[in-house]
C-alpha cells in the first residue's frame, strides 16, 4: 500500500508569488501548461493571479508537499475590488499584448484573437457581492485529500470573516471531471 506524502496548507505568503505564478502557467490550460496555447507566461499569470496575490493575499492559501508548493487556492471576499482592478487590468494588458503581439508565434496570436471575441462570451455571470476563489493543483497534487483541504481552509476563513457566499466556475470539457468533485460539498 503506497503511504500518501505529508502536506501542510497554510496562507499565502508574498515568498510564494513567484511559485504561485509557475504553478499558475503550469496547470493554467484545463490542469495541463498554457505554453502549447500561449507562450507569454508572465501576461498569463499576470492576468491570472495577480490582484489576489498582490491586492488580496490574506484570502489564498497554498499547498505544500515536502516544503515544495504544488497547489493554490486565490479567494476573494472584495468582488467590487477585484471587479475595478480588473477593468484597468485588463486594459493594460491588453496594451502590453498589443505591444508583443508582433513576436508571438501563431498559437499566441490565435489564442488571443479568441479571447477578444469569444472569451469575455464564456465566462458565465457572478453572482453580485459574492467571494470567490480559484483552485489549481499539479497533476501529482490532484486528491480528494488535498483538494478537500485547501477548500476546508478557505472556506474555514470566509466563515470567521462572516461570508454567507462563495462561488466557483469549473472549467471543463467532455468527458473530464469536474463538478463531482465540488457536489461533494454540497
């Protein structure tokens, strides 16, 4: 029987950002790595992670196996904040694509041809004053165990800070799994 390797979930600390952001390109297409997609790593965890590691860290957790960061849960409990961040932020880099966009190799260029006219049409409406958060883990991370326990301490955390709501979108596709995981919880 093969013994499960200790972990630990602790906050987010301003020591783990870069982790975070690898961790980020690295599971950022369906839990597999955007580069096949889109090689601009640093736009891609800028778009991503930032506002929650620099604006909000108090509200993420990570995901330590043997000292080595392998998974993150970022939260927000501000979506008005996050909602205004990421207006400016979404022009910014979209200027900074714009100015990279002569370099990217075709793939690039196509995924962010997409994103401008059909990604903004993918992401379903959230629900008004309502914290919510996004998970990541690598492949060799992906367990109830862990996955449950990142979950438990947010959801822990928005409960001493008297939220009553979260909210989280799984994105999936075919015959991959997703919401079993969260009916889990209810």
């Amino acid at each position: 029987m093969k013994r499960e390797r200790a972990y630990t979930i602790r906050g987010f600390e301003p020591s783990d950002r870069a982790a975070v952001r690898d961790l980020c390109c690295r599971t950022g297409f369906l839990g597999t790595p955007i580069d096949p997609v889109y090689e601009d790593r640093e736009l891609f965890a800028d778009f991503l992670t930032t506002y929650y590691t620099d604006h909000e860290p108090q509200s993420s957790f990570v995901l330590e196996v043997e000292g080595e960061l392998k998974g993150y849960l970022l939260g927000s409990r501000k979506p008005l904040l996050n909602q205004l961040y990421s207006f400016q932020q979404n022009i910014v880099l979209f200027l900074r694509s714009l100015l990279r966009y002569p370099r990217y190799n075709a793939r690039s260029k196509r995924f962010i041809r997409w994103m401008i006219m059909n990604g903004w049409r993918e992401v379903p409406a959230a629900p008004a004053r309502t914290a919510h958060f996004h998970i990541n883990l690598l492949p060799e991370a992906r367990k109830i165990s862990t996955t449950r326990a990142l979950m438990s301490a947010y959801l822990s955390y928005l409960y001493r800070c008297g939220e009553k709501r979260v909210y989280g979108q799984i994105v999936t596709f075919e015959s991959r799994r997703g919401e079993k995981m969260f009916e889990r919880y209810g």
